[in-house]
C-alpha cells in the first residue's frame, strides 16, 4: 500500500502528532500533513522544502505590510525592554494603550468617544454584545437583547461572536447560536438576486424584508445589527450598490444601532482607510483587528459612540464597576506595534497605494471571467472574491458536498499561492496591501494555472459531469 503519512522526527510528523488544526479535517491531515512555513519577505513565504509562495491571502486577511517590517520588530522589541506587560484594570494605564487609543479615535470614519481593547476580532465582537446588552440595561429596556446577523456573516468563533457567524462549519454542533439572534439575508447580488433585478432593486428589497423580519421578530425585542462592510469569509461578497443606506434607515426607524465589524475591511483594504466610508456606513459601534497591527502582534479595538460611552459610565457607577475585561487588553506590546502600524500607513500612504493598484487588481480579477469554472469575479479595493460554478450558462451552482474550492486551493498551493477556499465554492484573494503590480500580475497567473489545475481535477473526480 501506498501511505504518503509523514513519518519519523520530521515537522510533519511532529505536528501531526502534536497539533490541532483550526479550520482542518482533522482526519484528513493526518494523512497529508501541513505545510510548514519557515520564514517571510515582502508578499512572499517560504515553506520547509524551499519553496517561495505570493501570500494571496495575506494570512488570514492581516498581513498588511507584508512578512519582513523590521521597523514593527524594532517597535516590539523596544516596548518589550521598556515595559514588556502591564494591565488597564482598576484605573491603571500606560502611554501605549493611551496613545493607540487617541490615534483611533482621530482615524475613526464617524466621532468615536473611546476605544476598548481585546486581543482578537472574536473578542471585539463579545466585547461590542455584551455593551449593548450592558446598555440595554441601562437603558431600563432589558427586553432588547435580541441581534441581528446575517446569512453568511462572519463575526469571530468565540460563543457570543459564534452565534452570529452564520456559517455552517462554525454553529453545526457547537450548539449555537446561543443567545436570540435573527439573520437577515446575504446581499448577494449574483446569487440571489430575481432575473433582470439591477442591484439598486435588489437593494430596496433586502431592505424591505429586513423590516419585514424586524417587526416579526418585535422591534421592541432587538438592540443591535452587526454587518462587515463586504463579508470575508463569507465568501467576498461585495455589497449592491445603496444597500447599506437603505438597511441603515430602516434599522434607524426602529432605533437599533449598528455595530460595524471592520476586521478586515479596516486599514485600507477597500481603498478607504474604513470599509464605512466606502459604502456610506454610520456605525454606533466599530470593531477592528487584524491589520491594525499588521499582524504582527495580536490585538483588537472596539469604538464606541458618546452616547453608548455615556450609558455604559452610568451603569458601572450604578454597579460599582464596569465588570468586563481581559489580561491582555490594550497589551503595550502589541499596542506599540500598532502604533507602528499606524504611523507606517500614514508615512507610506497605504490607503494612496491601495487606490493606485487597485485597478490593477481588479482588471486581473475580471481577467478570470471567462474562465470555464467562474461564474462571477467581483472585489474591491485588494480584496477579491470568486464564485466556482459547475455552469457558467446555466449558473448551476456545485453542491456543498462538492467541494471544488479547495481542490483549486489546493492547485494554487502546487503554483506557488497561497488563496483561500470558502464556504460554497468560493475563492477567496486578499494579499497584503503593500503589494505591487508586478507582483499583482503574478498573483493572478498563479491563480490561473491553480483554476485551470483545479478544473482538470474536479473533472478527474466526475464533479462537473
Ligand atoms: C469580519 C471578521 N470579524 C471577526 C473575525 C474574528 O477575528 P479573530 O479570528 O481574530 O477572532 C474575523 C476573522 O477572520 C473576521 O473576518
């Protein structure tokens, strides 16, 4: 028999023998073992065997400035000889959390009252639930908990962030969501809009049945929606044109707020330096991660409004604290670093970049159109989403057994990039934004070949018969 397991004292067999995966078969893996990634440069990793791959993921969505920054190193370094740790709790602070925090809040798309600190976007968005369930309270309206999501949303894997991520890998026996959440639909126009409806009308109508859900569900029963400004893991769904407009007024008819997760979007990723801005979002609450320290370091933010600020104030001198916080938030490490980050966007004009070499990208995503497996290319900014089809004429889509995605993930991998299978047989690309056009274009070579690699082997395994 041939058994390719990995074997003796390698890293393969280590990790497999050691290692558990997020987001893996957990099966399966023991049998191909990982890709173990040794080193970083510019766009660029590099596995154990040598092999250099274009980071078209940019990580996990984070990786901004790219894998060799050394002036983030040097920022880590210094606030690790100065002061390596301190907490915020109980009125302590520290100059990093200070400034971190004033710096968001100048940058901030709406006016921002204060910034609280996690070390993840799962975190951020508990935090953000538990605030409007804090203020809720406060309000003296205890019946408004309920929140509101989306289909296909992702908002982090923590238990209260989980219950709004609206995916099936993420709620199917972890028992969620465990909280009262209602989801609203996916705005995608592709997919689910009514032959010959422009995305304008597809618009209006997403936003006729969300008022539609809000009253079968009680307005009076629901404090908040949450929405990324273009879903990521949710497949790369790029909102139709006045759906946020259109949503926002509705949800303001009935006094509920929005919390915008900026996770990914934020820092420049849609060509604005907040994925508000480009699609006309007024957020009550802000939630970021990821690129705000450019990866380096883990840590994450969440903005709130004045008037939220106030309601939680009353509430903790009504209590006597307000009882929610972690070790590590505002951690002055990571702080430093996004500090860093911050002042590296500024000087280098990263969201300037952003905008110059987006059209680049996004004439290499439309170049795929008239592949046999695409049905839709569609992005903004440096984020790009790509919908597999078994045909293009027809726009029958694969079952969600077929799982086309990570074989073309996986041929992306052989010709040197790195993409990201998603949920329904989306493609996902999304590389660090310092990334130039050379680089864009072979980017999307590489993507070709691994669409083209991908079809012969979903056509070798009869899935497109
Ligand atoms: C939009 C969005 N929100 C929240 C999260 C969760 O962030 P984390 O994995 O840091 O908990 C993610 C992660 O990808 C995300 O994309």
């Amino acid at each position: 028999m041939n058994d390719a397991r990995p074997r003796g004292n390698s890293l393969a067999a280590r990790d497999i023998a050691a290692l558990v995966h997020p987001y893996t078969n957990l099966r399966t893996h023991e049998k191909d073992g990982p890709v173990v990634v040794t080193k970083g440069h510019g766009v660029y990793v590099r596995d154990d065997s040598g092999k250099d791959y274009i980071e078209g993921m940019a990580g996990l969505w984070c990786a901004s400035l790219g894998f060799d920054e050394p002036r983030l190193a040097d920022a880590a370094s210094r606030q690790l000889r100065e002061l390596p740790y301190y907490h915020i709790f109980a009125g302590k602070s520290h100059e990093p959390g200070i400034v971190l925090a004033e710096k968001l809040k100048e940058i901030a798309p709406v006016p921002m009252s204060k910034v609280f600190f996690a070390g993840s976007g799962s975190e951020a968005n508990d935090t953000a639930i538990k605030i409007l369930w804090y203020i809720a309270n406060a309000a003296g309206t205890p019946k408004r908990k309920k929140i509101l999501s989306r289909e296909k949303a992702y908002h982090g894997v923590t238990i209260a962030a989980a219950s709004l991520t609206r995916l099936p890998i993420n709620q199917r026996d972890f028992d969620l969501p465990i909280f009262p959440v209602a989801y609203a639909e996916t705005p995608h126009h592709y997919r689910h809009a009514l032959p010959g409806e422009s995305e304008d009308a597809f618009s209006t109508r997403l936003a006729e049945n969300l008022e539609k859900l809000i009253l079968a569900e009680d307005p009076e029963t629901i404090v908040a929606m949450f929405a990324e400004p273009v879903m990521g893991a949710g497949g790369v769904i790029v909102p139709p044109a006045g759906y946020f407009p259109k949503i926002q007024a509705v949800l303001r008819k009935y006094g509920i707020l929005l919390v915008a997760d900026e996770v990914i979007c934020g820092f420049g990723r849609t060509g604005n330096m907040w994925g508000t801005q480009t699609y006309d979002i007024k957020p009550d609450i802000i939630t970021c991660a990821k690129a705000l320290s450019a990866a380096y370091l883990p840590i994450s933010a969440v903005m709130i409004s004045e008037q939220i600020y106030a309601a939680m104030q009353q509430q903790s001198d009504k209590i006597g604290s307000f009882g929610h916080g972690y070790t590590y938030s505002a951690h002055p490490v990571p702080a430093a670093v996004a500090i860093e980050t911050l002042k590296i966007y500024e000087e280098r004009d990263i969201v300037g970049h952003v905008r110059r070499v987006a059209p680049r990208f996004l004439k290499g995503l439309k170049s795929l159109d008239d592949h046999p497996l695409v049905g839709e290319t569609t992005g903004v900014g440096l984020i790009g989403g790509i919908q597999l089809v078994k045909d293009k004429a027809s726009k029958t889509f694969f079952q969600p057994s077929q799982a086309v995605a990570p074989l073309v993930g996986k041929a992306c991998e052989v010709a040197g990039l790195m993409a990201r299978a998603l949920f329904d047989n989306r493609v996902a690309i999304c590389p660090p934004l310092v990334i130039d056009e050379a680089q864009i274009d072979e980017m999307f070579a590489r993507l070709r070949k691994g669409l083209d690699d991908g079809y012969a082997a979903a056509k070798a395994k009869g899935l497109l018969d």
